[in-house]
C-alpha cells in the first residue's frame, strides 16, 4: 500500500459506474470514522477504519470530510484573451445572443484564439487547471469551439491533449466546431455547416483529437436540423454526440439531443416538458450550469422537475470568457442546492458520479470504491451540507488525484 488516509471524519460518495437517475439520484453512502487505502494511483479500499491496513504513508485527515474529486462536465477552457470589457453592455441589458450577432461575444474570443500561440494557450491552461486543482475539480471536459476554422481547432484539441499530459487534473476533449458562424462565412451559413461536416470532423476523428462532438443548437447560431446533420456525421466517426440544448430560447433542443442519441444535453434552461420526457426515455445525461444563469441573470434549469421525471443530472462550470467566467465548481455546487433546489446528497451525486458518467469515464472515477482512481476531495467541512451552506469560501483543504496528495493552499 501506497497511501493511508486515517482519520476521515464522515466520507461520502455515491455508488457505482452508471449515472444515478430520478430518485436514487440523492443516494449517497455516507461512513462517518473512515479511511482510504490507495496502491499505485487507485483505491483499494474505502470504508470503516480498519486498523489491519498499513501503508508506507500516513496521512491523518483531522477529522475532516472526504468526497470522491469534482468532475466538471463541461468547459471552454483553452481561448484566447477575456471578454470582461462586454460587461459594459451586459450592465446596459444587451443580451447575450445579440452581442454575439454584432460580431462579438463568441466571434471576440474566436479572433483572440486564433492569434494565440500554441504556447500561450499552454500556459494559460496550466494557470487555469491549478486553480480548479485547488477548489477540488480532478477531471473536467475541454470543448474546443474558438477556432472556427480547421487550423485552430486542432491548434485547440492539441493544446488540450498537451495539457491532460503535463497537468494533474485529467482532460476530456470535445470537438465543438459548430460553436458559431464564423465571420467569414456570414451569409453563407450551408457552406460552414458542410465544412464542419466534411472537413473539421473526418480530420479531427482520424487524428482522435477529440472523444465527443458538440453543437451549440440555440436562436441565430445552429438550427435543429444542422445540429442533427453534425451530430449524425460525428456518431459515424466514432465520437460521441452533446449539444448546448436550449440554453436561452427554446428549440427542441432537448427532444433533438434524445433524438440523436446523445450521451448528454447542456444547459437546459428552456428545456420543454416534451424535451425532458424524451430525455428520460433515451436516457440522455442533463448536464446543468447554474453558474451560467447566475452570471447571464437568466432563469434556473427545471432540476426538480427533471429529477422527478428521471433523469441523472450533472454539473459543471460552463467555464468560459463569456457567459461564466468562473471555474469554481463549489460556486455551481452551491447554486445547484441553493437555486435548482437539489439536496446536498443530489448535488454531490451531480458533481461526481454524474458528471463522470457525463464525460464516459464513470469507470475509472466519480466515487470512492476500490478499483477507480484515487481522485479525492478533503474538506474543511463536517458534512455536505456546510459546503453549499458557506458558498463563496474555497473549503478545499487538500486533494488526492491519481494517488497523489495535493494542498489547496
Ligand atoms: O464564449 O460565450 N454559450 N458558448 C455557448 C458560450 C456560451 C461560450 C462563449
Ligand atoms: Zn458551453
């Protein structure tokens, strides 16, 4: 044995490899004294202390409580630049989608990603996976999406992949092309769609930059019927299908993303009651941001309604320069329980199992079980509840990704 941490004061973790649906997504097996095990990066034992174990290091854990690491479902991490000079017209109430239509937003982000440098984009990422590192965040996705040409969306992906093998925390890349219209194509919207379709994804398959594709489906971006020709494209290239589903106005976006047989739908916000019922039956993952309603001052996704239709829901930051600067996974945690109005025990189940389920790897980690990797989240907290409770505080003490220990501060 590697590493011992004795001295759990309450561990909790849901169960299992599948995403935990409805019901039994609140779920979470709770063992207050405990201790973890852990021998060449996995866990090999978590439960009751045991005073049979020994390992060649001991850590003691104060007492403190011990979660499975955060996994962050969905982010934009790799782009150029920021976009807080737009807060100016945010305050002056121009919506986001119509920021967008003038050119910025989106586009603004595009322009500085394609003058960054492959060593630039490098740098910022280790910045900025530290600093998820250090509020419990051991895995999240990386979408591409600000290259809009093939060129820079490989220059995206191959930053990413630079980064998931230089970096701790562990990458999941999304090829997300069909981000936006880029402004070369204005007015010739059909030829960029075919150029995604025909071009971006066979290139970015054969080189496996990327394990799933996503489509932002939304009011003067993508329609229905593009993003089902991109989704049906990528499924025959072997990656797997999202979509940012009816994240400001309603399109279908969830009955589509059901339809297309997506492992998940994102954001939701605008979700219809038909939508989340076909989610349910396909088995479609809703991934939720709050943050990005909190920061856009937009409504909440329907979380309880989802629950009680029985969908597994999980989280993520939404991470990017424009709708949520922030890559806190404790502030989208405390916004689940605070304003979806989801149990600590659900949100905690979101955040881990879910979200690892959400990215295909609810294999290797997303609980505290033998056999997954020993991702792990100690906390300056005596239960759950006190975590969403004190939103605003990083509460992570120290946390253990692939059997190495790592201080927060
Ligand atoms: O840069 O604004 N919603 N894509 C879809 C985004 C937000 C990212 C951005
Ligand atoms: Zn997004």
């Amino acid at each position: 044995m590697d590493l011992l941490l004795t001295n759990i004061g309450l561990l909790c973790t849901p169960q299992g490899t599948q995403p935990r649906k409805g019901v039994r997504q609140g779920e979470v097996l709770c063992v207050e004294k405990a201790m973890v095990a852990i021998e060449a990066g996995k866990i090999v034992y978590a439960g009751p202390e045991d005073p049979a174990l020994h390992a060649e290091k001991t850590v003691d854990c104060g007492g403190r409580l011990c979660t499975p690491g955060l996994v962050d479902a969905h982010t934009h991490l790799v782009f150029g630049g920021w976009r807080q000079k737009e807060l100016g017209l945010k305050l002056a109430g121009v919506p986001y989608l119509d920021i967008l239509q003038q050119g910025g937003g989106i586009l603004n982000t595009v322009d500085q990603t394609r003058l960054a440098t492959e060593a630039e984009l490098i740098d910022k990422g280790m910045g900025l996976l530290s600093e998820m590192l250090r509020h419990g965040t051991t895995t999240a996705e990386a979408k591409s999406g600000y290259g809009l040409n093939l060129e820079t969306e490989r220059k995206q992906l191959q930053v990413i992949k630079k980064l998931n093998e230089s970096h701790p925390v562990d990458l999941v890349p999304t090829f997300m092309g069909a981000h936006a219209v880029p402004r070369e194509y204005r007015g010739r919207r059909q030829e960029y769609v075919d150029l995604v379709i025909h071009q971006m994804l066979p290139a970015i398959a054969e080189e496996k930059l990327a394990k799933f594709c996503d489509v932002f489906c939304e009011t003067g971006v993508f329609t229905p019927e593009e993003s089902l020709r991109i989704l049906e494209q990528a499924k025959r290239l072997g990656l797997g299908g999202k979509l940012h589903a009816d994240e400001v106005d309603s399109l279908g976006g969830a009955e589509l993303a059901a339809k297309a047989n997506c492992l998940t739908a994102e954001h939701l916000v605008a979700a219809s009651a038909q939508g989340i019922l076909d989610m349910a039956k396909q088995n479609v993952i809703a991934v939720l941001l709050p943050a990005t309603s909190f920061y856009l001052d937009k409504p909440f996704a329907p979380a309880r309604d989802m629950l009680d239709k029985g969908l597994a829901i999980a989280l993520g930051t939404d991470f990017n320069p424009g709708s949520s600067p922030n890559l806190n996974m404790q502030f989208a945690m405390s916004c689940a329980c605070l304003r979806l109005r989801m149990t600590p025990e659900e949100v905690l189940t979101a955040a881990t199992l879910n979200s690892a389920a959400a990215v295909g790897l609810a294999e290797q980690t997303g609980s505290l079980e033998a056999g997954k990797q020993a991702d792990l989240v100690l906390w300056d907290a005596p239960d759950l509840a006190y975590i969403f409770y004190r939103y605003g505080s990083n509460l992570v003490h120290s946390v253990v990704k692939n059997g190495v220990l790592y201080a927060a501060a």
